[in-house]
C-alpha cells in the first residue's frame, strides 16, 4: 500500500506542479522543489549556530569552544536548559513567520520544521510541547502555530508531542513594547502544566517549539512551570530568534 501510494503521488506530481507550483516561502517566487528558497530570499536569510552562547543561542562574531556562556546567561541564567533558533529574526524570517501566523498558510509549519529539526536531539527522546495561545486567540486565529510546528517536528524526527501539555490559562497583552520586567510581570501566572500530563513529565527531557524568540520572557514562564513539575530538562527550539535587541518576547 505505501508503495502504491508513493507511485500515485509521483505520477501526479507533474499535474500538481503544472496547476499548483512550488514557490518561495519568502516572496512567492516559483522553485523547483516546495519548501525551498529562491536564490535571493535564502541570500537574505542568516542561519544560526556555532560559534554561539551553548545557553540562549546569541551569534559569538567569532570562537570554537562549544560550551561558551554569553555575559547575559552569566548574570542571569535563563529558565530552560538551552535555546535553538533556525535562523536570526529579519525580513525574511518575519514574512514566513507572519504568513504562518496570519496568512492562514498551515504549509509554512513544515518548511519551518525542516530547517529547525537539524538542532533537534533526539538521543534524549524528548517530548516536543509547543508554546500554547490562550483559547481567545485560537477562536479568532483557528489555530496556534506552533502547534503546527511542532507536529511537523515530531513527523519528521520520529518523536511524542504533547500539544496540551502546557496551557495558557490568562490572556496576556501584547509585548511588543515593553521592557524586560514588564514582559516578566506580564506572563506571571498565565501558564500551567495541564493536571492530566503531570505524570507524563517526571524525569522527562521537553522541548519547548515556537515560531520566533525575542526576549524570553513567554519561554523562560513556560520552562518555569514545566521544570516545578518534574521535567529533567527543558530546551527551547524555535524558527527565529532575535539577535539585535536584546531587550526586545
């Protein structure tokens, strides 16, 4: 049966591409194959890792030590265990992530995931929960997206997800503009571990999915409470992180 599911798919493939083309998550522009860049878009976009701070992912301009801890995480060790971004947040990033976070584009979750999944370690078997919308926000937007992320993540890697893991239980307001204490006291109480997963997370490594990671303050409240509960370790992985204003959710 998956074989002869494959051969229908590859000899309708040709139909698809002719009616439905494979374009450019960025600007559109059609591409050989879904999920790719175009030239310019993927010359725009900056891939993140080493070298980098081994805590929140900040870009080090130069280094080889893996382990290396930036002045920030020094000063004020974040929550989780350890951050991973994609790429760094610009107008590349931030178009993909709006299309899918307004765009009504469910796609883009799996374009996402397959840059995102090469900082993914399975070794540990890691439960993925993505950062939950509180359900106003899911009644108006129809979905939370990093939801969708990390359901593609757990398809491609092979791993459990938890999409109810982590609950927003109070809305909060938008973060865009406040500074880093304001942030903090804005996301205090908002979350809870769902009282039906407690037991799932004793001793268990989690790996908290969303689409783009600013200041911490929505991940550092949610690696909190997942750490209280049980978790042995909580990691934060994400499309895109803001490297430029450190003071910027």
């Amino acid at each position: 049966m998956p074989a002869a599911l494959a051969l229908a798919r590859s000899a309708l493939r040709p139909i698809l591409d002719f009616a439905l083309p494979p374009r450019c998550p960025g600007c559109g522009t059609v591409t050989d194959e879904p999920h790719r860049f175009c030239l310019d878009c993927w010359s725009a976009l900056t891939f993140l890792g080493q070298p980098c701070c081994a805590r929140c992912a900040l870009p080090f301009d130069y280094g080889e030590a893996a382990e290396v801890i930036c002045g920030r995480c020094m000063a004020e060790p974040p929550a989780y265990d350890r951050l991973r971004a994609a790429v760094a947040y610009g107008d590349i990033a931030r178009t993909v992530a709006l299309k899918l976070k307004y765009g009504g584009r469910p796609g883009v979750a799996e374009t996402m995931a397959r840059f995102m999944e090469r900082h993914l370690d399975a070794s540990a078997a890691p439960v993925l929960a993505p950062v939950p919308l509180h359900r106003w926000r899911i009644w108006r937007r129809g979905y939370n997206q990093a939801a969708l992320i990390a359901g593609a993540l757990a398809r491609r890697a092979g791993l459990e997800t938890r999409l109810d893991l982590v609950e927003r239980v109070k809305p909060t307001p938008v973060l865009r503009n406040m500074g880093p204490r304001e942030r903090k006291e804005a996301v205090r109480g908002a979350f809870r571990i769902n009282p039906q997963r407690k037991a799932d997370l004793t001793g268990r490594a989690v790996v908290l999915v969303d689409d783009v990671y600013t200041s911490g303050a929505t991940a550092g409240a949610c690696a909190r409470i997942l750490r209280r509960a049980g978790a042995a370790r909580v990691d934060v992985l994400c499309w895109a992180r803001v490297v430029r204003d450190e003071h910027g959710a």
